[in-house]
C-alpha cells in the first residue's frame, strides 16, 4: 500500500493531520509493547512521537491503534542493521519495555520518506546529546 493512502486512512479515523509522517515496519520481539510485526507510520513533533499500526497482510487497515512515547521515558536508542542491510532502530524506555521497527529512507511515490526519518533521527540525537 502508498504511504500516501496509509497516511489518509489515519488522517481520516483520527480526524487530524500527522505531522512528519514516515513508514516503519514493526520487527518481531518481546519488548512487550508492540505484538507482532505489523506496517506503521511513526508521527513525531518537539514532545514524543506516536506510532500507528496498520492490521493485514495484502490490504492494510487502520484500525484505531497507535501508541504515544514521550522522548523523556527513553533509556536507550540503539541503532544497527540486520541481513546486512535492513536498518532498524530499537528505543528502550525507562521501565526496560522496548519497540523495534525497521526503515527504508527512500520511497519513490512519497518524498517525505527521508526528509522526514532525517529530521526524527536529527531530534533523538539531539535529545541525547542534553
């Protein structure tokens, strides 16, 4: 699916606009916060970010879940790679529960992919420099 379309669908149930919207795929794990490995849109601003889960396999859905964090409950931000090529990012928070998800920086049918994954990265490091 268009990240443009998953977009719209959070957009139109939540009946507000995102702001800097980017795809990220939820990787398996047991960080107990995020179950399974669904599609999302991660949507960040100055005070947390919020990560919207898409259910589906051909024809993704938003249903109405998503998950607010505040960067001020973040421990730990580890970043890597696995397949040797495949870039993830895991966030530990304070209580030791974690997400994992993974990104690809370009999309060619939605621009934003990069401009706004390099602004996110931009305000977790700035964070972690204070």
């Amino acid at each position: 699916m268009k990240i443009v379309d998953m977009i719209k669908q959070i957009e139109d149930k939540e009946q507000k606009s995102l702001s800097n919207p980017f795809k990220v795929g939820i990787l398996p794990n047991d960080g107990g916060i995020i179950i399974g490995f669904p599609e999302a849109i991660l949507s960040f601003d100055e005070d947390g970010f919020t990560i919207y889960t898409f259910d589906g396999l051909v024809k993704l859905v938003y249903e109405g879940f998503h998950f607010k964090f505040s960067y001020d409950d973040i421990k730990e931000v580890e970043l890597g790679k696995y397949n040797f090529k495949d870039r993830y990012m895991k966030v530990v928070f304070e209580d030791d529960k974690f997400i994992a998800f993974n990104y690809h920086e370009k999309n060619k049918k939605y621009p934003n992919q990069a401009l706004n994954m390099a602004k996110f990265f931009d305000l977790i490091e700035r964070l972690s420099n204070n």
